[in-house]
C-alpha cells in the first residue's frame, strides 16, 4: 500500500443517539470522510472533549450498508440461533453490530450479533444472534440490513469521561488504518462533544 493525501479533520457531535461522519479540512474545504473501495484510513492521532459523564467513541464503519438476502437460518436449541447470508461480512456484522430483519417470514425485527464466522465450505457468512431470537427457522426469507454502531472491531478510541469544562483529554496516540472504503466517525456519550484527528490514506 502508498500514503496518499494527508489529512485533519475534525466533528461536533450534538448529542448520543446518532454517530455522525468525521469532516477534512481539504485545501479549507470541509468534506465527508468517505474513502474510496481502493482506500484505507489511517487516523494516526485523535482527541476529545465530553460534555458530560460517558462512553465517548471514534470508529471506523462502513458509509453504506447493504440488505442481504438470507440464505439459512438455524435454531440453536440452548445456544445461539444463527442467520447467514452468502459472502464474506464478518466485519460488517461482528460482535456488538446491529442489524435488521425484514421481509421475513416471522423473524422481522432488530438484532444484534453475537459474533459472525465465515463459512469456506458454503461460502456463507454465519451470524450469531442470542438464543431463541428466531421465531421459526423452517422457511428461509427476507434480508438483513446492518446498522451504524460502535463495535470493538471497529474502534479506533473509547473513552469513560466526567465533565472536564471542554478540556481536552487525549483519546489515542498511535496510527489505526481502517477496512478498505470505511469512513471515520464519532459518537458523544450525551450531550455534545468534539473530535480532532489526523491521518492519510492508503491505497490498497
């Protein structure tokens, strides 16, 4: 992989319930932070100020998430139930990750994985959910759809901060490169809060 265009960027977020995407400053432009399917993001330094008590977050997490079509279902009695979708999206759908079923056949609703494996041998992806999630397994319908959230795969910094008077503490000091194509974003604990990073892609 080559460095490509350096980058600073920084976020205001307004309050807890929805992330939001991290902005660069290009040439004193403000943009998005969306890299490109050959691009990776490198965020090399990041820092942030709570506005009250909480877990503060910035994260790498794909721009856009796409329904999948389910392709089996399983029951797993005492254990885990499992839904699977044909691909390779262990990331996408790894442990903490929220998702939506619809289109489905008793089992519409919202989920949240337990863990996610890829299966070589039928090429599918198999994501756990807790046990008796599933209504039924017996006929295999509808799509999932992913949902933007805070996972450890994704992580770049979290922190418990109290109040500091917009002081700002450093949140991580060392590089972290995202999955190709996945921006970089930010979620306050409550309130607002800000975040101020630096960084360069990489081509892939």
């Amino acid at each position: 992989m080559s460095r490509g265009q350096e980058i600073k960027g920084v976020v205001h977020s307004a309050n807890a319930s929805t992330p939001v995407a991290l902005e660069i400053f290009d040439q004193g432009t403000c943009k998005k932070v969306v890299p490109a399917a050959t691009e990776r993001l490198a965020v090399v330094t990041a820092l942030a100020a709570a506005a009250a008590t909480g877990d503060t977050s910035l994260f790498f997490d794909k721009p856009t998430f796409t329904a999948y079509n389910i392709t089996a279902l399983a029951d797993g009695g005492s254990g885990e139930d499992t839904v699977s979708i044909a691909g390779e999206h262990t990331e996408e759908y790894s442990t903490g990750r929220s998702f939506t079923i619809a289109g489905a056949t008793g089992n519409d609703g919202t989920y949240t994985s337990t863990g996610a494996t890829y299966n070589a041998t039928t090429g599918n992806t198999d994501i756990k959910i807790a046990t008796t999630s599933l209504t039924q397994v017996a006929t295999v319908d509808g799509n999932i759809t992913g949902a933007r959230s805070v996972t450890a795969a994704g992580t770049i910094a979290r922190l418990t901060v109290a109040n500091n008077g917009g002081v700002m503490p450093a949140f991580v000091n060392s590089e972290m490169v995202g999955p190709a194509g996945w921006g970089v974003y930010f979620k306050a604990a409550s309130g607002a809060a800000d975040a101020i990073f630096t960084g360069y892609l990489l081509k892939v």
